[in-house]
C-alpha cells in the first residue's frame, strides 16, 4: 500500500495533516472531503487549492447531507443557530456537547473513508481530529479511533490505518507543525461565518487561530 | 433506555429480526431503513407493511445514495451486471468478495444507525446480519460487529448495544425463529429482480428463500 487517503477540509488542521502525509506518501496522498450542507462551504475552495499546491487533484467529494438530513439534530447543518461556538456555549451546561454536535459525525465520516480508501487501494486514513480545542466530541479522541479502526480491519478485511497527528495537538502546536513542514496556511480558511473573500476575524474558530498564531508569535500568512 | 433502532429492509431476515427485537421492546422498536439507489426498491414496501403490521410508524429513510455514489464500485448499485449472485459468481474465483460488495456497506450503515438511535434516544441497534448464506461479507460477522460496538459507545459516550440475532442462522434456522415468534413472513420480500408483484422466483435470493422454506418443509406464506 502505497497510498493514503487524506481528510482535508480547507482548515488550519487539516492542511498541517496533508503536510505531514504528503511528507510520507508524495502524490500517493489522496485528498478526501465532505460536504454535508455545512455553511462554511468557503473551506472547500481553500481544500482545492491546498491540495494544487502540492501537484495534487482537487478532492473527491462525498455529499453526507442526505445522510446527515436523515438522522437530524445539528445546528451546525441546520441553521438553528448563529453557529458562533462561543455563543452557543452561553446556552448549554459546561458538561454538555455543544449544540454543533452532529451525533457520530466522525463515526459516519471515518466509515465512509473507509470504504474509499478501499476502492482506492489505499491503506492508511490521516485526518486532523483533535481532541484539546472546544470541540471535546468524543468521536475525535484516541480511544474511539484506535477502536475504530480495529473494527475498519475486521469489516473490510484488510489492514487500514487510522493515523492523527494531531489529536493530541494546541493550535499553536499544530501551527508549528505546519511551518516545521512549510504547510500552505496562507491558503487555509478557519472562518465559520459564511463570508468568502476575508475572514470575520469575530468568530470562535477566528479567534482559536488568531491566538495560536499569536502564541507562536508569527503573523498569520492568510492575512499577508 | 426503552428504545431500540430496528434495520427493516423488508427482506426475510429483517421481518423476523423486528419479531425478535418486538418481543423486547413492542412500540419502543424505532424501524430504519437505508435507500441506495439499490433495484429491490420493492422491498421498502414490504419494510413499510411490516412495521404496520406491528403498529409501528413506517421506517425512517436515510438516503445513502450520494454517499455509495462516491465511493463507488458495486454492481448492486450501478447496475452493471443483473444483480444475479449466481451469474456474478461465474465470473469470479472462490476466494473473492462478490461483485455486489459495495465496501463497508455495513460499516456506514451502522455507523448511520447508531448516530439515529443516539438522536431518538435508543441504547440498542437490531440487524439481520447474517455471515453463513452466499454473502461471505466481512462487515456482516461477529469479530467486525463486536469491535464496531466498542468504537459507537466510545464514539458517541454511550452505550449502545449491537444486536444480531441471526448471524450464525441457516435460512431455515431464521425460518424456524421467524414461525416461534409469528413473523409476518408472508409480507416480506426476497426478490433481487425488481419486479413490483410477484416474485422471480429464479434468482438466487428467492432460490435461497424457496429451499430454506423447503427444508423447514412448509410453503412459503408469501405466495399463499
């Protein structure tokens, strides 16, 4: 198996995670994403371009909304809200899952990667879970994706990989990560509000970036 | 937990899963159905006539269609061949999967199925997976069905239960189960060959249904 299949979303994280795979699979790397009705769609121009950068082809994409619609239950899909993390917060008890949470999001997302990377003779799944930020879904930790892919080897009968380097990563771990391995931030998009040309700089996952740059002490390149 | 999520495709083995798993929970079995652009869409019929006859809702169905569509590869969905596993098994060695496995097809499925029982509060998951018939699917035996287990109640920080009754039944064996528990056998369908009325009769789904019957050494009720 010389061939992974990559998770990339058009975020910070996942065009790290790209930089780390292509580092051991060249153009053996293929790029993966979903949409699933999402409205930070803007992410999957930056996805395209992340992966040109690296002589790639745009990713293959999986349309989950039918699948997502089906099960029900996620403000980040539904519009129910402003989709502000740090306004829903205000909402919830501190041991609640935020409302964004899709229930088994990365269960489903993971299965389906699977089955790809399957079709497509890869033997290695990186994605860019990661369980410290504000997510905390348990479907991003270690112990569900080691399980997961103990179950993905039986169910398909074949070595599968689930590899996360950065599961257990602070923004600015990862951002460092991403200049030790020349990622190309500057053409990631984290913003979660819906504009398409300038990050709000206001949202949650603005502010989450702007701080991990900050606390490396580097400018953010997508602002150069 | 008083809810279990029930996999009603209409066949044979999901008429007699929904007695087994009624027998437990009468009118908390919440019926789920998946729509993939398979053939036998006449089956969700029979799905639908099951769970009535049980005063259950009609199942809830999710659309995998765009999903399967990107991971492709199956002659199931694509059309590709005549959906014949008997032909199809002319054509390939002894050791190989079937055309018709679509990879993981299972693997997604659950994976669905357990984020909409966590959405509808159910704790437990009934299927009809069967590993003994002509499938040989590695995503429809114990090992894969345990460990898959393990993965949903850490991915989801909840327990849910994977039930399958039937995984080591011959057709016969589900027949017996399906006459203790008064399975309405005679509203399920088995046909692969996409008629709307009366059973093929040739293909090997309804050869399969016709000598499990034949062994138990009743007539089939469906054609009663």
């Amino acid at each position: 198996m010389d061939k992974a299949v990559v998770l990339v979303s058009g975020g910070l994280d996942s065009c790290v995670v790209l930089s780390i795979a292509h580092s051991t699979y060249g153009k053996g790397c293929i790029p993966l994403s979903f949409v699933y009705g999402q409205r930070h769609a803007r992410e999957i121009v930056s996805a395209e371009q992340i992966c040109r950068y690296y002589g790639l082809q745009a990713p293959t994409l999986i349309n989950l909304t039918t699948a997502f619609q089906g099960i029900g239950g996620s403000s980040l899909t539904s519009g129910a809200t402003d989709g502000n993390p740090s306004t829903e917060a205000v909402q919830r008890g501190p041991d609640e899952l935020p409302p964004t949470f899709v229930p088994g999001r990365n269960i489903i997302m993971i299965a389906v990667a699977a089955a790809f990377a399957y079709t497509h003779e890869a033997g290695e799944i990186y994605g860019g879970w990661n369980a410290v930020d504000y997510s905390g879904y348990p479907d991003c930790r270690p112990r569900f994706l080691r399980e997961m892919e103990h179950a993905l080897c039986s169910g398909l009968d074949r070595d599968m990989i689930v590899t996360y380097p950065l599961v257990h990563s602070s923004k600015a771990d990862i951002i460092k990560k991403g200049i030790a391995n020349g990622a190309p931030m500057h053409l990631s998009w984290s913003c979660y509000a819906g504009g398409l040309s300038t990050p709000c700089g206001v949202c949650d996952s603005c502010k989450i970036r702007a701080e991990g740059f900050a606390k490396v002490g580097i400018p953010d390149p997508a602002f150069q």
